[in-house]
C-alpha cells in the first residue's frame, strides 16, 4: 500500500529535515543553475562548429559528432544516472555529475587535437546524465507539494528551455567577440560557482536508508545500450538516411535491447526501473505527452534557425537575437502555468499548451515563403509555439513527478528527461528528413522554405494530436494546496 501523505512528510522529516522556507530558493537557484549547463550545451556548440572545423582540422564527419557524442551518452544514460541519484544519494551525484560535466568542458575548450575534442564531449554528456535527474530530484524532494512545488519546477523548466534558446545567441555572442573555445570555458567558472553553492547548502538524501545501494547490473546494461544503439541509430539517418542499413541495423537493435531490457525488469527481484512504476497512470501518461511534445517542439529551433540563415540570410548573430522572443515567450509560458494551475485543473493547463504550440507550428507551416519579413514568418509563429511549449511543460513535469514515491524520485527525473530528449532526437530526424525530401541538395531558398514549412506542417498536426491525448490520458492535477 502507498504511504499516506502524512507518513511521506515524516519520513521526509526523519533523515534529512527539511531547509527553512528562505534556503529553499537558494537550493533551487544551485538546481537551476545545473540544468541550464545540461541544456545549454546541446546547442551552444552548434554556431561555433564552423570555427572548430578551421582551428582542428575537423572532417565533415568529425564536426557531426561533436554534436551527437553528447546527445548520445547524455539520452542514453540519464535512466541510469537517476536510479544512481536514488541509491547513492542527491547531493552526492549532483556534485559527481558537475564535477565530471566541469572538467570535460575545461578539456574540450583546451583541444588540441580532434580526438581531444570529441572525447570531452562524449564525458560531458556523461555527466551531464547524472547531473540533469540530480537536478530535478534535489526541487522535488526540498519543496513540499503543492504552489511552492509547482513553482520550482516552473522557474526550472524555464531556465532549462531558456538554457536551450540562449545556446544560439550566447554561442554566436562568444564565438564572434571571444573564441570559439569559449562556448565550452564558458562552464567551467558557472559550473565552480554552482559545485561550491551545493556543497554549502543542498543537504544530502538518500531515502533508502539502511538499505544495500544495490543496482541491477543487468537492467543498466540493457537499458543504457538499448537507448545509446536506438539514439545513435537516429543520429545516423541524418547522413545516411532511414533504409542505410547503417540507420536500420542500430535501430532495430535498440528495440530489441530495450524490450530485453523490460523482460528482465519483469523477474528482477530490485529492478532498475520497477514496471509498476511505468504502469502509473500519471507517470505513463506524461511521459507519453513529453515524447510526443518533444518529437515536435524540439525542431521549433531547428528549422527556425535554417530559415533565418539559408532562406532570410541573417548572420549566425543575428538569428541568434532572432530567437530573443521566442526566449522571452517560453519563459513567461513556464512562469504563468503555476498561476493558471491554481485556476484551472493542470490537464487543461497542458493541453492547452499543447495546442497553442500545435497552431504556432501550422501558422508556420502556412506561411513561411522565401520573400517573407521577419515578423510575420518567424516572431508571430515562434511566439506561440514558445509560449506553448513552456505553459505545457510545467503541468507535464509535475504530473511525471507528483505521484513517484520519494525513493524513486531520481528515477522518475532521469524518465523525464529521457522522454524528452529521445522523443525531440528522434522527432528532429524523422522530420529534418522530410524537409530534406522535399528540396533536393543545392535547391533555392522557395525550395528550402516550402520543405520547412512541411515539416512545421507535420510538427502541428503531431502537436495537436497530442493535445488531445493530454486531455484524454493525463489525470487531473491541481496545484491549489497551501504552501
């Protein structure tokens, strides 16, 4: 039987007693600060590779997997690190995590070689996999349920989307004025900042106290291969297309490694991931709505940023101040959900999110021509799917995480970041295809548009299904408790 909510505040009182209100922010403010490395640098780099292809000799290839080393250990291992968050304790991983993301971004910004390069984003995906389910884990387990909870996450999940929409305009900003080695420095005097607040003020928990920290040695083995074959085999479709057998092949066998990976956890006496906790209606539900969400919202800034560039032909700096509303928009989406969960039941607050996203993305796919201005074919559309996207997110992420017991609360962060980050990885391929399909190599910038435009297309019409399998799938979710 589930504790009562009453036996969950003791046991969260008994080992670990909870900071005073004050400290609460302080502790949010160092969670914060980690998640927008995390998000940061899947983007960042992307302005700069230009500049690291001439100082390292980079091949074509080489400057791909710059990109994707870090989507792949960080997608593939972020189940692992947030059961590790559980067992070994959230302040310890957190600092692990950081620590590991730290010295990897010191690396990477001192290369001198490509291999130099290449492996320190590879270890900064590997931390950042333990670093981003910490994150989550230390708000949902220092704040109590409830406004003050919901606002946490809120004020999260926007640094996080904010970290993902600044990474063009600070990565231009740094590589234009600085060096391009600064996109990766640029962490190392943060990340210190934020290593020396956690050890001051984020209390540890662990909330198996007493228990063996056992880990199920075959269940990560299984899972972490599985998502790492499957991630790399959608990275692979961008050069090599979905029927390369060198896409095929991985893909296949990712599937297969994950359902390996379900058989086990079946008959597994301590499982990594506990199927109950998938069959949870909540945690089921929102995760399925991040994925979807994610294969979708996640091409938003891609395809933008093309259009700005191949078809508007504004500087990699100017698309970079290009996405200042859409920055803005996504922020203050996050920041009014808390106050419209008060008002309405969170599913409405989701779905409506959702929708608006979903319209943001068909206004763009309606309108997008090669002689079109700025305002109308890029900061009209980009404000509502930015708005969508950040008014969804908070009502998602509190559903993902409301109804997980404290000592599975890890895992359900590292569930949360994985739905989305598999789902927009994979999202961006399968769409990112069709663009390509649509204008052959070398095509004008009509052509250019019009396979954009498909796949904003696509994006709403994913979107709006989505919206209505929120209202159909997610349970309610109120955020009117007291503080």
């Amino acid at each position: 039987m589930a504790p009562s909510p009453v036996e969950d505040s003791a046991r969260d009182r008994t080992p670990t007693p909870r900071p005073p209100a004050p400290r609460l922010w302080v502790v949010a403010l160092i969670a914060c600060a980690g998640q927008f490395l995390v998000v940061l640098d899947v983007s960042v780099v992307n302005v700069a590779l230009p500049a690291m292809r001439t100082a390292l000799g980079l091949s074509e290839t080489g400057l791909q997997w710059v990109v994707n080393l870090y989507t792949i250990a960080f997608a593939g291992l972020m189940l692992l690190g947030g059961r590790a968050v559980d067992l070994f304790g959230r302040k310890r991983m957190f600092l692990l995590g950081l620590g590991t993301f730290i010295a990897a971004s010191l690396v990477g910004g001192l290369a001198q070689e490509p291999w130099h390069l290449l492996g320190a984003r590879a270890v900064q995906g590997i931390g950042a996999a333990v670093l981003a389910p910490a994150t989550l884990t230390i708000l949902t387990t220092s704040f109590p349920p409830g406004p003050a909870r919901t606002r946490a996450i809120a004020t999260w999940t926007a640094v996080g989307a904010g970290g993902g929409a600044a990474g063009g305009i600070i990565g231009g900003a740094l590589t234009e004025l600085l060096s391009w080695r600064w996109v990766l420095l640029i962490n190392v005097p943060i990340g210190a900042l934020a290593l020396l607040a956690a050890v001051l003020w984020v209390a540890e928990r662990r909330d198996r106290e007493g228990a063996p920290a056992r880990l199920d040695a075959p269940g990560a083995l299984l899972v972490t291969l599985g998502l790492v074959t499957l991630v790399y085999g959608v990275v692979q479709t961008e050069s090599q297309g979905w029927a390369s057998p060198w896409s095929l092949a991985p893909l296949f066998g990712g599937i297969v490694l994950i359902g390996a990976f379900i058989l086990v956890e079946a008959r597994t006496a301590a499982p990594l991931v506990p199927l109950r906790l998938l069959a949870a209606r909540p945690v089921a539900a929102a995760n399925t709505a991040m994925f979807v969400c994610g294969a979708a919202m996640m091409s938003m800034w891609y395809f933008m940023s093309l259009y700005m560039q191949n078809v508007l032909r504004m500087s990699p700096l100017e698309t970079g101040l290009g996405f200042l509303a859409q920055t803005v928009s996504i922020i203050l989406g996050s920041k009014i959900a808390p106050w419209a969960m008060r008002a309405v039941d969170g599913k409405y607050v989701a779905m409506a999110g959702v929708a608006v996203s979903g319209a943001g993305f068909l206004w763009a796919g309606g309108g997008i021509p090669a002689g079109g201005g700025y305002a109308a074919t890029v900061l009209g559309p980009g404000i509502l799917m930015a708005f969508g996207s950040g008014l969804a997110a908070t009502p998602l992420t509190s559903s993902a995480t409301a109804a997980a017991d404290p000592s599975d609360a890890g895992l359900v962060s590292g569930l949360v970041n994985t739905s989305r980050t598999v789902g927009g990885a994979l999202g961006l391929a399968a769409l990112s295809t069709v663009a390509a399909a649509y204008a052959s190599p070398g095509a004008g910038p009509d052509a250019l548009a019009g396979g954009y435009a498909l796949a904003f297309r696509i994006g709403g019409s994913v979107l709006l299904a989505g919206a209505v399998f929120v209202l159909a799938a997610l349970p309610r979710l109120r955020a009117s408790e007291p503080a």
